[in-house]
C-alpha cells in the first residue's frame, strides 16, 4: 500500500452551488462576464455510469473554490485614483458611490484576503457530493489521496471537499497533504522561471496592449473622477473597476454594477481580461512555454492513471487521487490536453478569440476536470471526462464520450515534447 500510495503521490449540501445567478449581478449582466471570478455553475443532473462498465478509479484536477479578492492592491488602488481626483476637485457622485463600495470590500474582507469563503467552502462540499451521487457506494471502502498548494484557499478547498466526501462514506480512509513539495508540479506558473518570465514580459504583450489601447472603454472612469487626463490613465481606471465589480458576487456582496458600468463597458473588460489570460496561458501561436511548464502535471496524471489501471491491487486500495491548485495551473493543462473549449485554434483573432475560448467556461472558481475510470467485462479500461461537471469528450472526433484509456494516453503523450 505504501508503495503504491508513494508513486501516485509523487508522480501526484449544495449541489446548486454556483447554479443561481450569483449575488451581486444585475440581470443584464450575464455571470460568464466575470471570468475567472465567476462562481462555478454546476449542471443540476449528472451523467449517471455506464451499466456496462465497473468505476475502478477517479483521477482529478480542481481550482480552489470562490475566493475574495487575492489582496488589497486592486481595492487600494482604485482608492488612490479616487481620492487624487477629490483633491483635484472632480471626485463625482458616481465616484463617492465606489468609494464607499471600495470601503464596503475592505470591511467585508479585512483579514480574509485571497481567502476561501462561504461559496468556495459550498462548492467543493457540491462537488465532492455529486461524484458520490455518480458513483454510489465507490468511496464506501478503500482510500484516496489528495493534495494541494500551500495557499490557504487551495487548502481549504482540499478539506472542504475530503471532509464531505469522508462524510458521506464513514469507512473511506484519507491523506490529505499540502506544502511547497508540490510546487513544481502544482504551481509551476512560479517554479518554471522561463514561463514566468514570459507572463510578465512576453511577446503576447504587444498584442494585448494594442487591442486594450483600442478597446477598453474611457466612459466608466470619467463618469467617476472626470476627464482631462491622458487616456491610458483612464483605461487603467476602468480595468481597475471591472477587477472589483467582478468580485462581488463571489464575496457575496449586493452592488448594483449597472451605477458603474453599461452592460457594453463590462463585456468590453471582460473581453480584454479574457484576451490577456488566453495568450498568457494557452494561446500556442505566441509561445510554447505554457504548455511545456505544464507537462510534469500531465505526465504525473497519465502516471498515477496508468498505476492504478494496470494495478489490480491498486485497484482494491486506492480509489481516488484529488489535486487542489489554481486557474493558472488549469488554463495551460487543459489547452495542453486538448479539451473541448480550452484551446485556442489558429483562426482565431483577438477581436473574435471570445468566440473560442472563454475563461468563464474554462476555469471558473471552482473549475475541476474529472476523469472517472471504468473497466469493461473484457478488463480494458475506458475513461469518462466531466469538466466543470458537465461530459466531455477528450478525444478529437471521438464517436463516445467514453474512450479507451489507452487511446487518451496516447493521444495526451503525442501533445508533450519529447
């Protein structure tokens, strides 16, 4: 057990959660126009398991849940902006109103930034939930592994979702871990200095910067500290006050967004935010470097699959192996893997990239790929893929859902470098 244990490691209620509109959302406002900050929306039925086949093992990959904002920067500085215009005499009533929002935030989140909350702590306990709803009486014996980052929010979200999986099955034994050990393989986002590099200065820059140039709307910063500054400023502003609108309804704050922004101006941010994390993280046309930063992670998951697979013992003892990170861990991954509506295609232009690949849809707070392992009468082993609790087929053209595990290995090695 030990040894089996040791190489998956290192090679590592609300079902509605998320599925409402979110607090803090005005109707014409669609949840997607959040992005990344959007709590996950998870479908009210899931695919039941084949007759056919015998679940043997679950492997996933999972966001943390809904967070408030990572720190106070984006809150600070959007203060700035407004109290300099104060000073200056243009400080609007409109730009009173986000202050006192702003301080709202502060109150609100003081002590808990980047930190899980009530959401995040709903979703993962909805997701954990569903999949034993999917596979009744899978995790009623044996054990699963889960780790995670050493970031609060990623272990929370960790405990969060073992504690109700361990609830809902008394004898289910758990090993929960969490540290830096896992950083080259959870966050190589940081570890991967090449990559790393490449988000702060690389050649997606130019085309990000030209598009937000032409693109991000003036009107929602001047009707908040007027006008008479230089554009760039403003847009600056404007990008400033999207970050925090976004937020709310993850934080669970009521704000009517509408008082700051027209449904045109917030898709527009949304627009240019969602441009800036496809060619940071996926968009292969500019770089490769995303991809191969995220190559350990898929190599440990076609690993720790293959042991437990072709490992009748493992089979009998190991149930699950469940991994906790963030949106910049999945982003590169799921494009890497070739999943449905996470990869960017070469037609794509910035002004049309939305129509391709959306952040919202690809990792949402809460975003998890599940992949559920079936073996057949005959003892070949298929694979069944949920993103974001929905199927999915992970194979190109695939005729089923439901795929051969060693054509998806196959097809997921060929996408690594050699």
């Amino acid at each position: 057990m030990k040894k089996i244990a040791a190489l998956v490691l290192c090679v590592s209620a609300a079902l509605a959660a998320g599925a409402q509109l979110p607090v803090g959302m005005d109707p014409p406002f669609p949840p997607s126009l959040g992005g990344t900050m959007m709590p996950i929306r998870l479908p009210e039925e899931f695919p039941a398991a084949p007759d056919s086949l015998t679940p043997v093992f679950v492997n996933h990959i999972g966001r943390h849940g809904a967070r408030f904002l990572s720190s106070e920067k984006k809150v600070g500085d959007l203060l700035s902006s407004l109290e300099a215009a104060r000073t200056r005499g243009s400080l609007t009533r409109a730009g009173e109103e986000m202050a006192a929002l702003l301080q709202t935030v502060r109150e609100k989140t003081d002590g808990r930034w980047g930190q899980l909350d009530s959401l995040g702590e709903a979703e993962q306990r909805g997701i954990a939930s569903r999949l034993d709803a999917m596979l009744p009486g899978f995790f009623s014996q044996g054990s699963i592994i889960a780790i995670s980052t050493f970031v609060p929010r990623a272990v929370a979200s960790m405990y969060g979702f073992c504690h109700q999986l361990g609830s809902l099955n008394p004898d289910l034994q758990m090993t929960a871990s969490s540290g830096r050990e896992y950083d080259s393989l959870l966050r190589f986002f940081d570890t991967d200095r090449r990559y790393a590099d490449y988000i702060r200065h690389g050649g997606w820059r130019k085309t990000y910067d030209g598009y937000s140039a032409a693109n991000v709307p003036v009107a929602p910063a001047i009707r908040l500290v007027g006008g008479g500054r230089p554009k760039e400023e403003l847009q600056e502003i404007t990008m400033r006050v999207y970050a925090v609108l976004q937020s709310l309804p993850a934080a669970g704050i009521n704000a009517g967004i509408s008082r700051f922004m027209t449904p045109e101006e917030y898709r527009a941010c949304y627009l240019a935010d969602n441009l800036k994390h496809a060619l940071q993280r996926t968009d292969t046309r500019f770089s490769d470097l995303p991809g191969k930063a995220a190559e350990g992670l898929l190599r440990e998951i076609i690993d720790s699959s293959e042991v437990i697979v072709s490992t009748a013992e493992a089979r009998r003892l190991i149930r699950g192996v469940f991994r906790f990170a963030h949106a910049e861990t999945l982003m590169p991954l799921f494009s890497l893997m070739g999943l449905p509506g996470c990869t960017v295609p070469q037609e794509a232009t910035p002004q049309t990239l939305a129509d391709y690949w959306n952040d919202s849809f690809v990792s949402p707070l809460g975003a998890n790929l599940i992949l559920v392992f079936y073996a057949a009468p005959s003892g070949k082993a298929y694979v069944q893929a949920l993103l974001n609790g929905r199927q999915i087929a992970p194979l190109p053209a695939a005729a089923s859902p439901i795929v051969p595990w060693t054509s998806l290995r196959d097809f997921w090695q060929k996408s690594m470098l050699p």
